[in-house]
C-alpha cells in the first residue's frame, strides 16, 4: 500500500508534467490546477484564487492586491471574528 511506503503511484498526464503524488485526491487537485479551476478551502477575497493553506492565500493577497485582509474558508468553525478567540459550543 502507497500509504506507509509513501510511493508516488498517481502521475499526472498533463503534457510536460512529471509530478506525481501518494493520494489520487492530490493528482486530482494537482489536474484541476492544470485546467484553472480552483482548489483548496481557503479563498482569495478580491478574486478567484483558492488555496488548501491559509497563509498562502495572505501571501497571495499580499503580493497581488497590496493588503492582507481576512481569508474567507468554506468550513463553519467555532471561531468568533469579534474577538479573535475560540468560543465555546452549547452543549445539546
């Protein structure tokens, strides 16, 4: 299993590409990539870039809009934006 050996066995058939990757979730990213659809949870505010990391989408909008403002993420957290802390969950 490519898993514990960490063997690339997804190879990207993108002409001139010689990536290749441990998971097929990452090739398939990787590809989408290649096609210009965007990838990751963590998206650009001002355009259409994503990212799977959080301060690769501040670099970006550092470089490109000249400020770094808040990452917006697809993923509900129980953060509270008001006060930049982590807030409790009622318990059910």
């Amino acid at each position: 299993m490519n898993t514990h050996t960490r063997e690339t066995v997804y190879r990207c058939h993108w002409p001139g590409c010689e990536k290749s990757f441990v998971w097929e979730k990452s090739l398939n990213d990787h590809e989408k990539r290649h096609r210009g659809i965007p990838v990751g949870r963590f998206r650009c505010t001002h355009c259409e870039y994503r990212s799977s990391h959080e301060s690769a989408v501040k670099r970006h909008m550092d470089s490109n809009h000249g400020m770094a403002s808040e990452v917006v993420s697809k993923r509900t957290t129980n953060e509270c934006n008001l006060m930049d802390r982590r807030v409790k969950r009622p318990k059910k």
